[in-house]
C-alpha cells in the first residue's frame, strides 16, 4: 500500500511543500473520516431507537396501558367493597354490640395476622408495583375483615339466642313513630342552650311532633317516675334492668304510673311542650349504669338500614335544640 503524501502551503514562497507528517499523525488523518461516519451512524440509531416503536413494542405498550387501566379498576373496586366493610364494622361496633353490651372488637383484633399474611416484596420486581402493592393490600384488608366479621356475627347471633330476655329489656324502638315526626329537633352531643345561649350537652335527642301525638316504651320495663320533674316538665323514667333507663320529657299528659310494668309499644304518654321547652316535642334519653347515650344506636327496631342512616344523617346536622 502507497503512502499518502502531504503538503503544506507555504505563503513566504507561495508554493506547496512537502511535508512528513508523525506515524500517530498519518494514522489519525486515515482513521478520522471513519470515526465520523460511525458516530454519525450511531446516532441515527439511537434516534430511530427512541423515536420510533417497533411492532412489538407497540403492542407491549398497549398491552401495559390495558393492564394498569384493570388494575386500577380492580383497586377502586376493592375500595368500595371496603368502604362497605367499614360501614358494617361500624355498625357492628355502634348498633349490634350495643344491644348486647358485649365489647367492640378493637382494630388490633379485627386486622391480627394482616401483615404477616403476605410478602408484599415478591412483587417489586415487577412493573407498576405499587399500584400492584395497593390493590394487594387492599384485597388482604378485606380478606381478613370478612372473616373477622362473620366470627363477630355468629358470636352475636349466639349471644341473641341465650339473652332473648335481656334483648326484650334493652330499648330498640323510637318513641315517636316515624309517621308523627315533624322534623329531628336536635341530636346527642354539643349544642347552644335556646333558652340561656351557652353552650351545653344535649343527653338525649329531640324529636319534633305535634302536642298530643304519642309516645311510646322503647323496651320492657317498670315505670320508675310519672310526674313533675322540673326543667323537664311532664316527664316518665322506665327503669328496663341490665342497667338500663329511659326518659321522655316535656310530656302534655302522663299515661303511665309508678310501679306500672310497660312493654315495648305500649302508650305511656303524650307529647307536650312543658318544662323548659321551647315548642311541642319529645326530649328522649337512653342511660346505660346512669350515664347518657346516644339514642341513635337504640333504633334497630324499626329502621331499615337506609332508615337508619337517614337518622344518623339528621341528627349529625340538626343543630336546634328545643329545651
């Protein structure tokens, strides 16, 4: 192979004059144009290779988008199916137990064993693990809270069966049926006093009905007190046993007497507006060992479950307290 000759311009002479150029020269002056050419050539695969999808990757990338659009389908599934537990935990807790005054299942019991039941790190190899991760998570959580629940029912079912007395003597009615009611007065908790506007703990619920509509026992009991009871106007107090006791005050007239022995239903008074009231309605309390609570959880009677949600609804909201 010949070897390249190089020249040089030289302005003093205005002539080209040869010139021997360093081997590492010669060499880097033959090479140079292919390097070019290869960089160039690369690049334009580079760009080609992120520009431009291949069939299959096309079809991967279609297959990825379908499979996150199911997933996340299946964890807003699984979300609602546990807002539905939630809901069913919270009655269990709130309306069951209360019946039978057996102690709630605290979150510990109800979620035992939930972190040990799966290995959420085997899939953090995969694509999208955590939306993978959530949906596992979530499916976990509703495993362990449906098992949780159905041993809770059938302890409760098996407390029903032998405490079908105690059952009778624990209020599960309204005392005003549904039919009378105006509008729900005012609800269990804080509220602003009508009359002195302080702010004060409302002990029962307040059921506006028109004067003379009827009252009647929310469960077994004996008539305690029938007659005057100061800021509470007209008002009877049923003692139901299993520690349990009921009020209705502001009664219009007293139909019930002391001693009496009343059953779930019975008539034992009217409603009035008398005592420290603000207008005709019922002022009606549930006491467990003396001490208030809310009547709301008492109605499981003769609500339905949208019945029963309604009046949790109202009496959260309603503000105006008549006595």
């Amino acid at each position: 192979m010949s070897q390249k000759t190089f020249y040089r311009y030289n302005p003093a002479t205005e002539q080209y004059e040869r010139v021997y150029p360093y081997r590492r020269q010669r060499i880097a002056a033959v090479v140079r144009p292919y390097a070019v050419a290869v960089l160039i050539v690369a690049a334009f695969a580079l760009a080609l290779y992120y520009m431009v999808d291949s069939p299959r990757e096309r079809i991967l990338r279609k297959q990825n988008e379908s499979l996150e659009q199911r997933l996340d389908l299946l964890n807003r599934r699984a979300d609602r199916a546990l807002a539905v537990m939630e809901d069913i935990a919270e009655r269990d807790n709130n309306f069951y137990r209360v019946m039978m005054q057996a102690e709630p299942l605290t979150p510990a019991r109800r979620y035992a064993g939930l972190e040990r039941q799966r290995n959420y790190r085997s899939i953090d190899s995969l694509s999208d693990s955590r939306l993978l991760e959530g949906v596992e998570r979530n499916l976990d959580r509703l495993d362990q809270m449906l098992v949780t629940q159905i041993k809770s029912f059938d302890f409760l079912a098996s407390q029903t069966a032998s405490q079908k007395d105690r059952t009778a003597h624990i209020p599960a009615i309204q005392p005003v049926p549904e039919k009378y009611l105006r509008a729900m007065a005012s609800g269990y908790g804080a509220r602003r006093d009508p009359v002195y506007g302080t702010m004060k703990f409302h002990e029962g619920m307040d059921f506006s009905a028109p004067a003379g509509t009827p009252v009647y026992a929310t469960a077994d009991g004996t008539v305690r007190t029938s007659s005057w009871q100061s800021a509470y106007g007209n008002m009877v107090e049923i003692d139901h046993g299993y520690n349990y006791t009921t009020r209705y005050a502001h009664l219009s007239k007293l139909i019930a007497h002391p001693g009496q022995t009343v059953h779930r239903g019975d008539l034992i008074g009217l409603v009035g507006n008398t005592g420290k009231s603000t207008g005709p309605h019922l002022h009606y309390e549930v006491r467990y060992r003396g001490q208030p609570q809310n009547p709301v959880n008492y109605y499981y009677y003769d609500l339905s479950p949208e019945q029963y949600d309604e009046i949790i609804r109202l009496a959260e909201n309603a503000g105006h307290v008549m006595d």
